[in-house]
C-alpha cells in the first residue's frame, strides 16, 4: 500500500500562497474542486505526466481534495483516492486496485481485488471508465448517455457531463486567482 501526502485545499504545490491584503474569503465548493482537478489533469496530459511509476495523481479522484490518498496498485494506473473516498475502514494489506478495474454494475474487470483489497477472480471485460470520477462501466453496462472521451476507452458519464456543460467562468476566476488563504472550506 502506497501513500501520497499533497493537499490542494492546503495549496499543495499549486501556486502562489501570500495573503493579498483583504479580500473576500472564497467558499470552496465540490464544483471548484472537479474544475480544478479537470484542469489538473489537462495539463498533466499537455506535459506528458502520468505514464510511469512515481507519477501518480496527488488529488483523489472521487472528491478531488488532496491530502493523505491512497495510490491504486494496478499496473499503469495513477489515480489516488481517500481512503474514506472508497469506504475503506483500514488501509488494505497487499494489493489495493481501484473502481477503474471493475464494473460499477456487474463487477466485471481485470482488477484482482475488491473495493476492500479481498482477491477477486479478474476477467476480460473491456471497461469504460469516466474520466472525471471513480465510476466505471464494462462495454455491455454502460449507459447510452455516456460521452465518449477521444481514444482512450475513457468517457464522461452522466452526472460529469453536467458539470462540463455548465458555465464555469465564476469558478475559473476563483482559481485563476488561486490563493489557499483565501478559501474557506465548505
Ligand atoms: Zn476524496
Ligand atoms: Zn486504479
Ligand atoms: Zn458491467
Ligand atoms: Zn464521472
């Protein structure tokens, strides 16, 4: 089991973090968040980050928050999560495999683990996992809605689209104007 200890709330390597005099304190919000985490990987994917071992995301992929996150053990996979994210009680001995690896419907997948870290019987199911969030689909469970993301099997499902649509041009001035001290957790 592998740990990463960033934080995006605590300003995590993003940014400038000196108080600019008085200003009205930001209420951050689970939209700014998924905004600042789209454009997070974005510009992870322009910088060609997040290939190989040690380039694991440093913000959890269900609430998009940074501090202590568990790594996802299977092979290729960077995502991170809290554990209170996926349930988990306690950390998981040996392997841990993320939602990525297994049908959010029927459970098929490769994954060899459970959503606890239990061995599981893996199998060839193709999976379609959002792009934006933990839940993933096999070819056979996914919904029509879904978007289809580019050519890497990946999609944005139903309730991530809606954020995509919407207007976001409040939020990005937030984080243009990111500054830790500003933002109040909500
Ligand atoms: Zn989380
Ligand atoms: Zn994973
Ligand atoms: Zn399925
Ligand atoms: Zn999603």
């Amino acid at each position: 089991m592998r740990f990463n200890g960033d934080s995006f709330a605590a300003g995590g390597g993003r940014g400038p973090s000196k108080a600019r005099g008085k200003q009205e304190a930001i209420r951050l919000t689970a939209d700014h968040l998924h905004l600042a985490y789209v454009m997070y990987i974005e510009q992870r994917e322009r910088e060609g980050i997040g290939k190989s071992p040690g380039e694991e995301e440093s913000f959890c992929l269900k609430c998009k928050d940074g501090g202590d996150v568990l790594l996802c053990d299977f092979e290729g996979c960077v995502k991170s999560y809290h554990m209170r994210c996926c349930s988990l009680k306690k950390v998981p001995e040996g392997l841990w495999e993320c939602p990525r690896h297994r049908c959010i419907n029927c459970g098929s997948g490769p994954s060899q683990t459970d959503s606890q870290g239990h061995k599981r019987e893996p199998d060839g199911a193709k999976l379609r996992p959002c792009r934006t969030c933990p839940v993933t689909y096999c070819d056979r469970c996914l919904p029509e809605a879904s978007m289809s993301e580019g050519d890497t099997g990946e999609v944005v499902c139903v309730d991530c689209q809606e954020l995509h649509h919407s207007d976001n041009s409040l939020l990005e001035r937030d984080l243009m104007a990111w500054n830790p001290d500003l933002f109040t957790s909500t």
